[in-house]
C-alpha cells in the first residue's frame, strides 16, 4: 500500500505538531469545566427552541382557525345574504356577459317587494326548467361542487337570470309601434335591450296573475323567456317564491365591475299611476258593491219593522 500523503507547509516540510496534539488547550476543553459551560450553554438554547416550536404550531393552528371560520361565514353569507352567480349564456347581452360574475342580493326581497326592472336569478325548477340532478355519490365531488359554488365557478343548471317587466296584476303586451308596453305605457328599452334587437318579435298579451312575474332577456333575439314557455306551468310566468335575490352589481371580471339599476323607463309614473289603478279598481268596485248591499240590506230592515 502506497503511504498516506501528508500535507505539506508552505516549504514543502511537514507540518509542526500542532498545540492541540500536545493537549494543553483541547484537554482545558475536554476539562469537567468545559462540559459544564457546554451544558450551561446547551440550557439556555432550549427554552428558544421550545419557543420557536411554539410560535410555529401557533401559527399553523391560527391559520386554520381562520380558513375555518372564512369557509363558514362564506357559507353563511350564501345561505342569507349574498351569493355569486355565473353568466353562462348570452340572453341578457349586453348588460351580461357569458362568463361575467354578478352578485346577488338575497334580502332585499324582505325588506320590499320585487320591482319592475330588476334583474333577478330564480329556480325554474318547477316551471321552466327541469328537476335538479341528484347529487353526486362521492363525497369528494360533492364537496368540491358546494366549494365552486360558494364562488360562482359553477351554477346550480336549474337557475335563470333574467329582467322582470311585468309584476302581479300588470298587463304586459306586444307590441304598441314596436315596443313592449305595461299596463297601456310603452317602454323606451334601448339603453339595456341589445343593440339592433327590436323589444320582441313575438306578439303577446298577458296580465301577470297574483304570486307570478314576467321576465324577459336584455338580448330578445336570443333570450328563452316568458314568451316562450307558454305552454309550461304559469303559462310562462314565474313565481316570486321561485326568486332567489336581485343581481346588483357584476364582480369580474374587472374590466366590467359595475352595478346593475332598474333604467329610468320604470319609473315612468304612468306606468305606476296605471298599475296603481288597476290595483284600487276591483277595490273600488267591492267597496260600492258592499255599500249598495248594506243600503238593500237597510231597506229591507226597515220594511220588516213598518209591517
């Protein structure tokens, strides 16, 4: 066997022996003294390390207590409050967008009632649409269905997005010179209807009974609505308990964040004079129709007594 090499100084002798071979210092060092200082300073170093351990599960058990209660109030605000739907069609163009996300309101219909010219998402499970399907058997889809669903990646198939233009007891007709009119007024649409579509190119005529809503798309050349679903339950009508909440404002993609108004032609106050008429009338006529019997009533008492 060749030798072991030795490293060389910088003459190329050996090296001298170093002090530590001799064992002065490294023998203080292997001293009881040293193993105490080294025991000393070993003590002191864990309570810092415990510390740092500590502080990490800290930090790991705070921030699943914070993805937990995010998770629960999204759930929460879902079921009461608010929720996020996605435009998955081009019916109500160009006021939505295929892919637009909006965010619907799912109290204000507890504080007033549904209006005409408000965009609102319903179920037509029921009416228009079909039964909802069954939900997955695994577990593991049906969680990550409720998950994109709290964040409008997917939609229930059996939810609608569309205008309400006539509420109960309005009278809703195509077409008065082209436009839509409710009860006798006409609708100036263009600032929401797609541009180059006329109001409707079907003719209908309809008073929206008690508990129903009337509904069309923004892009009536493309929108399967109330005046289509004639032959359904409701005769195309929707039911206001079908109503989910009111689409208020479009969320993404951020090119297109905005709200949604009710436009300035339903405020018309023809159209509320005219709906308030047709409301008062059959009042009207019931309270003239109880006073003459009452009077009749009167009369006869009256007669009975003198004889």
């Amino acid at each position: 066997m060749a030798p072991e090499p030795r490293w060389l100084g910088s003459e190329g002798a050996p090296e001298p022996e170093s002090p530590q071979e001799r064992g002065s210092p490294a023998e203080e060092d292997a001293s009881p003294q040293g193993a105490q200082a080294d025991a000393q300073s070993a003590a002191a170093r864990a309570p810092a390390r415990a510390k740092g351990a500590k502080r990490a599960r800290s930090f790991w058990r705070d921030l699943v207590i914070i993805v937990i209660a995010a998770l629960v109030l999204t759930i929460v605000l879902k079921a009461f409050v608010v929720q996020v739907f996605a435009i998955p069609s081009g019916s109500m163009e160009n006021t939505l967008q295929p892919g637009d996300r909006v965010l619907v309101n799912k109290l204000v219909y507890r504080f007033r009632d549904i209006a005409r010219g408000d965009v609102v998402v319903f179920s037509g499970q029921g009416s228009w649409g079909p039964d909802a399907p069954p939900p997955p058997g695994n577990p593991l889809v049906r969680f990550w269905d409720g998950v994109t669903n709290l964040i409008g990646i997917s939609a229930p198939g059996t939810d609608y997005i569309k205008r309400v233009i006539g509420v109960p007891g309005d009278h809703v007709a195509c077409c008065d010179a082209g436009r839509v009119t409710v009860n006798g007024v006409p609708l100036s649409e263009q600032s929401y209807v797609h541009p180059g579509d006329v109001p409707s190119q079907v003719v209908f005529s309809v008073t929206v009974p008690p508990g129903q809503l009337w509904v069309l798309g923004d892009n009536r050349a493309n929108s399967d609505d109330s005046r289509y679903r004639r032959d359904d339950p409701g005769s195309g009508t929707i039911p206001e308990s079908a109503v989910v909440g009111r689409a208020f404002v479009i969320i993404w993609p951020p090119s297109r964040i905005g709200d949604l108004p009710i436009p300035a032609t339903f405020g018309q106050a023809g159209l509320r004079a005219a709906a308030a008429g047709a409301v008062t009338a059959p009042a009207v006529g019931g309270y003239a129709l109880a006073v003459g019997l009452l009077r009749r009533r009167r009369r006869r008492s009256g007669e009975i007594r003198s004889q």
